[in-house]
C-alpha cells in the first residue's frame, strides 16, 4: 500500500491518501480549509490516476472534515464515519467560532456510518475500523494488519495523546481504549496521526508518558 501525506495549514493536520497497485484509494480525514489545499489534494489524485472509493474520517472535529464538501463536489464522495460523532456536523460553525474563525464551508452530511470492527475495502487493501472513544465519542482508528499500520486520528500521537476537553471528550475513556484497543497490537504497526511525525506501537508502549 502507498501512503501520501498532505499536511494542511489551518491547524495544521494530516491528511492521508491510501492506495495500492489498482488504482483505488480511500482519504482518510480531508483537512484542506483553503482552495489550494483542495486543489493540491485534486491535483495528486488525478495525476496518479486514482479511483478513490471512500472518504474516511477518524472523527468530526472541525480540522478534519473542512474538506468534505469540496470531494463531494469534485469526486462525489460521502463522508464515513461514526454515527456518535455526527452531532459534530450540526456544530461546525460553533468549532470554528471557538478558535476565532469562519467555516470555509457548511458541513456536509455522512454518506455512511462506520461501526466498530466494520472491514472498508479498496482494491486488494481491507482496513479495520477500530472505536476509540475519548477525544470525542466517536473516534474511529483505521487498522491495516496487512501493512502493519494504523491512522489513528487525534487519539494517540507520538509520546502523547488527544485532548479530552471538547464536547463529548472522556480521558480516563480515552487512556482506557488506546490501551485495551491499540496498545495490544504488535510493536511493529506504525501509527500515523491527525497531527504530527508518526510512531510506533512498541515506542508509545516503552515511552509515551500516559501509559506508564
């Protein structure tokens, strides 16, 4: 599977573009806010002669889906995620205010809900959705055992974790499920995040200060 990641400036966030010797692809958490971020993101999938098949999000927090209506209009691609996150959309507006600016965008809605231990295909690539509630209720970590790697969105970051003080936010939820749900797969899986470089699993088990 090859893995591109776009960094996106607003926050800033990762966004990444999954695809494998087919041609398919799937995007997971499309951060694009200005129109030469989304036409970068248009620019590669059309260059590389991608079929994109799914437009997963790991959760709603505004940085994460201000790119969702411009890949409904370009590709005609639904936004998946949790349906306990969905509440997030309605409140879009208020996110923004929050950190002082404007949506780029209004939000769009869910083309589909993606439950725990659901398997998301594209091409000869299965990912496995993984729920991870705690930053918001419905944090969902895409796993690919085949590749050894996970995008685990804003809940595990490499030597810590997500915020746990927005709306719907646990800690103790949050320390609990990284440990029982991630912490558990094999040392090798590499971790892409929602901010940042990646890590390991064997290194967040040995140095991430939340978990010992």
């Amino acid at each position: 599977m090859k893995i591109k990641r776009f960094e996106f400036n607003m926050f800033p966030v990762n966004c990444y573009v999954l695809s494998d010797e087919t041609g398919e692809a799937a995007i997971i958490d499309a951060g694009c806010y200005y129109p030469e971020e989304q036409q970068m993101l248009k620019k590669y999938i059309d260059e590389n002669k991608l079929t994109v098949k799914h437009l997963l999000n790991t959760h709603l927090h505004l940085d994460h889906v201000f790119g969702n209506p411009f890949l409904l209009r370009e590709f005609g691609l639904k936004a998946e995620a949790c349906r306990k996150d969905e509440f997030l959309l309605e409140k879009l507006a208020d996110q923004c205010r929050m950190f002082g600016f404007r949506p780029n965008e209004e939000a769009v809605p869910l083309g589909h809900y993606v439950e725990d231990g659901e398997k998301i295909h594209f091409g000869n690539t299965e990912l496995e959705a993984i729920h991870v509630p705690g930053h918001s209720p419905g944090g969902m970590v895409y796993y690919c055992k085949a590749d050894a790697c996970l995008f685990s969105g804003d809940v595990l970051f490499q030597g810590s974790v997500g915020r746990a003080d927005l709306e719907g936010g646990d800690f103790g939820e949050l320390i609990e499920h990284v440990s029982s749900r991630l912490l558990t797969l094999p040392d090798e899986t590499v971790v892409y995040p929602g901010h940042g470089e990646p890590t390991t699993i064997g290194k967040e088990k040995m140095d991430n200060p939340f978990f010992k």
